[in-house]
C-alpha cells in the first residue's frame, strides 16, 4: 500500500518542475515601447498593437455586414487600435468596444492619405456592443492619416470620422518603438 502512494506523489514533484521552466521562457519575450500622445476617455483602456506580416481582408457576408480576417504577407502589417469601455463585474451585455484596424506596407516609408484614400489601407471601423442595430465593422470613408515608418518608430497620427453609427473615439496619435 505504501508503495502505492510514492507513485503519485513523485509524479506531482516532476509535474511541478516543468511548469518553472515554461514560465522562466515567457520572461524573454520582448514587447515593442508604444508613446502615445493621444487621451483615452476615462471611463476605459485603449490599446494599439502593430501584427506584423498579416493582410487584412474586408469581407462581407450575405445580409451586406461587413467583417475581416487576418491572413499572412510577409509585405505587410495590420494596425489594430482598440477601446474598452471598463464594465462592472456581473452585468451581462454591458460591454462596449470600438476598434479602427488598416493595413500597411512594410516597406512603405511615409504615407499620408485622406477621406475615401483612406481605403487604400482597407481602414475599418468596428463598433461592437449591445446597440441594436448600431453594431458591426463600416469602411472609413472620411479623415485624415499620416504615417512614418522609420527603422526604429512607426508614428501613427489619425483623425477620422464614422456616419453610420455614433463614435467615442475619433482619433490616436502613437510612436511605436520597435
């Protein structure tokens, strides 16, 4: 019987060793410095990343909603900024996110495009909530955007405006060190 025991209990001192070496991995992943000079309202988070090497694809499915996938290409990178409205704990359907995703060329040193130029990034706009009839990803057809991705910054500066659906955030400003 005592026999028994000493199995399980030298298979938990071996399970609990492996799991300090996958976390001392982790530790080593290096996280690209954002600056923003933009506010974020205070009653939530905003966020921007860069997902480098991945296009961006505009779909639409049959009722005319539009919606994206990311798919890989080494030319290009997707910006995703993203708003999160701070919810309290225990309310259901509460949330409310606002995203504005582009793509851009790797390669592409200075750009600055306005209104329906705008879509030569594929610039969406997503507004996701319990709004009925006030949710969904819409085409960015008016604003304004500069870039310059230099080789040690990408600096985002964009100013736009949504007609279909009411907006919090209209505009970002970032310094991205890589």
């Amino acid at each position: 019987m005592r026999k028994l025991l000493i199995i399980p209990i030298l298979t938990l001192i071996t399970a609990c060793n492996c799991q300090k070496k996958v976390s001392d991995k982790t530790s080593e992943i290096k996280k690209d410095e954002i600056v923003t000079n933009s506010t974020c309202p205070s009653d939530g988070k905003c966020t921007i990343e860069v997902i480098k090497n991945k296009s961006l694809e505009v779909k639409s499915d049959e009722f005319g909603s539009n919606y994206y996938n990311l798919t890989d290409n080494m030319n290009t990178s997707v910006v995703l900024y993203r708003y999160n409205r701070n919810v309290e704990e225990g309310l259901q359907d509460a949330s409310y996110k606002e995203e504005i995703i582009f793509e851009i060329n790797n390669n592409e040193k200075q750009l600055s495009l306005s209104d329906r130029d705008l879509q030569k990034t594929k610039m969406i706009f997503g507004r996701i909530c319990f709004c009925r009839g006030q949710t969904g990803y819409y085409k960015v057809q008016s604003g304004k955007l500069f870039l310059e991705n230099q080789k040690e910054n990408i600096i985002l500066d964009l100013n736009f405006k949504i007609t279909e659906v009411p907006q919090v955030i209209n505009s970002f400003n970032y310094t991205i060190s890589k």
